[in-house]
C-alpha cells in the first residue's frame, strides 16, 4: 500500500509538469491554430530563468579567510553574503522561487514577441509547416542556451527549509515510515494551483471569455468589433508564461540541460494527442493519468515483467486510446480532421 501511494504522488507530480506543458501548447493550438513545436523550449528556457539568477545571485568577490590565522588566505564569497550577511545568504537560499519574478516578464515578452515575428505567419499554413518551422525555432533555441550555459546539467537546489522529506505517511495514516520530498509536494500544489488560475482566467473574466468565444467562433467576435488577433498574442504569452514557471519549479527535481525541452516537448504533445486536440480540461486530465501510468510502469516489480515499459507505456496507451477514441478522451468534433 505504501508503494502505491508514493507511486501515485510520482505520477501527480511528474503529471504536472505535463499537464502545465500540456495546457499551454492547447491554449496556442485552440485560439491561434497552430502547432507549436517550440513550447518545449519555452519550458527550458522557464528553467534555465532560474539558473540565470542563481548565477547573477552568487556572483562572488575574493574576501579574507578569517578561519586561516597562519598564513594569508582568500576566499570567493558572494556579493549578496558580504554586503548584508545572513539575508544576503537566505535570498541565495530562496533563488529559485524567487526567479519567478524575473521569469514572469521575461517569458510573457518571449511569447509575445514570438508570435508576433514568426508565429503569426504561419496561422493558415498547413500544420505540417507549422511543425516545421516551430521545431527549428526550438532547435535554435536549444543551440543557444547550449553555447551559453554549457551542456552539462547545472543542479539548482530548493530552499534549506524545504529541501527535506516529509512524513506525508502520518497524515494519511500510513505510519510515519512513510515520506515524500517536499518540494515535489510544493511542485504538484503549485501545478494544481496555476491550473486552477488559468482556468479561472478563461472562465470568470470577461477577457478570458471573449478569449475562449474566439476559440469557437473567431469570425462572429471578429464582427463584432473585437481585436481578437491582440487578444490571443496575449494568450500566447500567458502560455509561454505557464510552460516558462513550470521550468523554473521544475529546476530543484531535474537539473536543467539544454535538451530538457525536447525530452518533456514530445511527451507533452502526446498528451495533448491523448486529451483531444484543443481540449483544455482534456490535456489537465492526460497529463495526470499518463504521469500516474508511467509512474507505476517505472516500479521494479513492472520492469522485471516488462522490461523496459516505463519507456513506452505512454505511446502504447496513446495507440489505444486514439484506435479507440480518434479524437482523444475530450476532443472536439472537427478538430484536426480536414
């Protein structure tokens, strides 16, 4: 029972970061049409925000070493320690959720700019063009990041308070045996909660509402005196936004690399696949089910039955699903079957 347990927090939290990736490639595919193959890219960049930070946070000067007497010694010490000491040493401390603040304008600005130089090209362009261009983006980005951070993962550690494991086994009453990291909780409530934000945005304010009315019918707002092609380079941004704060939350459970995109980009996009093309509700609900399924397909048991089927398990379900299902579990009539 224990095993289970913790196999379902694995797949909700990993879900999460599909689901988030997820949400935002079918907001860019609802409102603009478009296949967004650089979404994956945006996560990585989201995560490498935080690595930037941290790294401009340590910047560091040669300072004396008070604990060697014997002879003269130097230590590096960053700025942030020497100017204001304890405090200097906790924003270090809390680099990575306080990236978030640099991540959130920096992201919205890629996205915009994005859309606006290269995406808005492509809107009635068939989707394999879309593909095509979009991916190349992602593989220029991923050079980039590449030929400035290196091509090593660069580890980026949780805040001290939060960098433990919690007993999360007491209070389901499974004994205290029973622990999970807590920033992977921090990661899965922060998920749930940018999830229900967005959401919340498409449904209770009148400018997510005009967003979701030009989704269904973008000729009808269009005719009312709408400017809903600015609407929707917004919600591009909004969705860079997503992928880029899933990235950076991400950095504490997965060292960033410059191909952390592509490894979350293609199985994003099977989610989507799996939760309908253009269904919002449909990509939350992927994301965590195929996070949960290759959660358990990764246990030992699994493997030594089935080796190597924590690997495939997401295709093999997507194969079955769309075989049964062609539209996915929450796809629309008409999407994507011209």
């Amino acid at each position: 029972m224990d095993a289970i347990f913790l196999q379902i927090l694995n797949g909700l939290d990993k879900g999460g970061a599909y689901a988030l990736i997820a949400l935002g490639l079918t907001l860019v595919f609802g409102t603009l049409g478009v296949v967004n193959f650089a979404h994956g890219a945006i996560f990585m960049m989201g995560a490498f925000c935080a690595v930037t930070v941290e790294k401009i946070l340590t910047l560091s000067m040669r300072v004396r070493d008070e604990s060697v007497t014997f002879f003269e010694a130097y230590k590096e010490t960053p700025y942030l320690e020497v100017w204001f000491g304890d405090t200097g040493k906790a924003i270090i401390d809390w680099s990575v959720p306080l990236s978030i603040i640099l991540a959130i304008p920096v992201m919205l600005l890629i996205g915009i700019v994005m859309e606006r130089s290269l995406i808005r090209y492509f809107y009635k362009r068939p989707h394999a063009e879309q593909i095509l261009v979009t991916f190349g983006l992602a593989i220029v980005l991923q050079e980039l990041v590449k030929s400035f951070f290196g091509a090593n993962p660069l580890p980026q550690g949780a805040p001290d308070i939060v960098s433990g494991s919690a007993a999360i086994g007491a209070v389901f009453g499974l004994g205290e045996a029973v622990v999970y990291p807590w920033w992977r909780l921090i990661y899965l409530a922060f998920s749930l909660v940018t999830i229900g934000l967005v959401f919340s945005f498409l449904h209770f304010t009148t400018y997510g509402m005009v967003v979701r009315a030009g989704m269904a019918d973008r000729e009808t707002v269009e005719l009312l005196g709408i400017n809903i092609e600015r609407r929707f380079t917004i919600v591009f941004g909004i969705a860079a936004v997503v992928a880029g704060l899933a990235g950076v939350m991400y950095t504490p459970v997965l060292p960033p690399d410059y191909h952390l995109g592509m490894d979350f980009l293609v199985l994003s996009f099977v989610v989507v696949v799996v939760g309908g093309m253009g269904s919002l509700p449909g990509a939350v609900l992927a994301g965590f089910l195929l996070g949960i399924l290759q959660s358990f397909s990764s246990m030992t048991e699994v493997k030594d039955i089935f080796p190597g089927i924590d690997q495939i398990i997401i295709y093999l379900v997507a194969v079955v699903i769309l075989l049964t299902r062609p539209r996915g579990l929450m796809g629309r009539r008409g999407v994507m079957e011209s």
